[in-house]
C-alpha cells in the first residue's frame, strides 16, 4: 500500500512538473506577443499622427489661396518625398496586422 501511494506521489509530481513546464512556456509566449503587440500599437499611433499631419497640410495647401503654383507644387512634391519615404514602413505595419 505504501509503495502504490508513494508511486502515486511520484507520478502526481512528474505530471505536475511537466504542467509546471507547459505553463512557463506558454506564459513566456504570451508575453512575446504582448511586447509584439505593444510594439505595433505605439508604431501604429505614430503612423496615425504622421497621417492626420499629413492630411491637414495637404488640406493648407489644396485651399489656401494665398501662394503661388509653384509654392504649390513644391509643397506637393516635398509631400509625395514623404509618403515614398514612410511608404515601406506603412506597408510593413499592414502585413504584421
């Protein structure tokens, strides 16, 4: 009786340290994909306000009539070197998404 309740102990044991294993895994996973997450959220904001910045200069230009054409175009061309710059970084946030 003794042995049977003491290979029982053992047993109940090793299974609790394998459970013990299975969680620390997971919890070290779950972790990764929080920092993940976190990650793309702050780059995603800074994304967001660059866009708004983006648009409400783009709206001065389009509806100020105060400059020229080529005050004009000028702005336009420094905001198309901006979106081919921020381009790829956009992309890759909407791929990890």
């Amino acid at each position: 009786m003794r042995s049977s309740l003491g290979g029982m102990a053992r047993d109940c044991g090793q299974r609790w340290d394998r459970l013990h294993g299975t969680i620390e895994s997971v919890c070290h996973r779950l972790k990764h994909c929080v920092s993940q997450r976190e990650e793309f959220e702050g780059q995603r904001e800074e994304m967001a306000v660059w866009l708004a910045d983006m648009d409400l200069r783009l709206t001065e230009v389009e509806h100020l009539s105060g400059r020229d054409t080529c005050d004009k175009m000028r702005e336009l061309q420094s905001f198309q070197e901006a979106v081919g710059e921020h381009a790829g970084h956009l992309n890759g946030l909407l791929e990890r998404r």
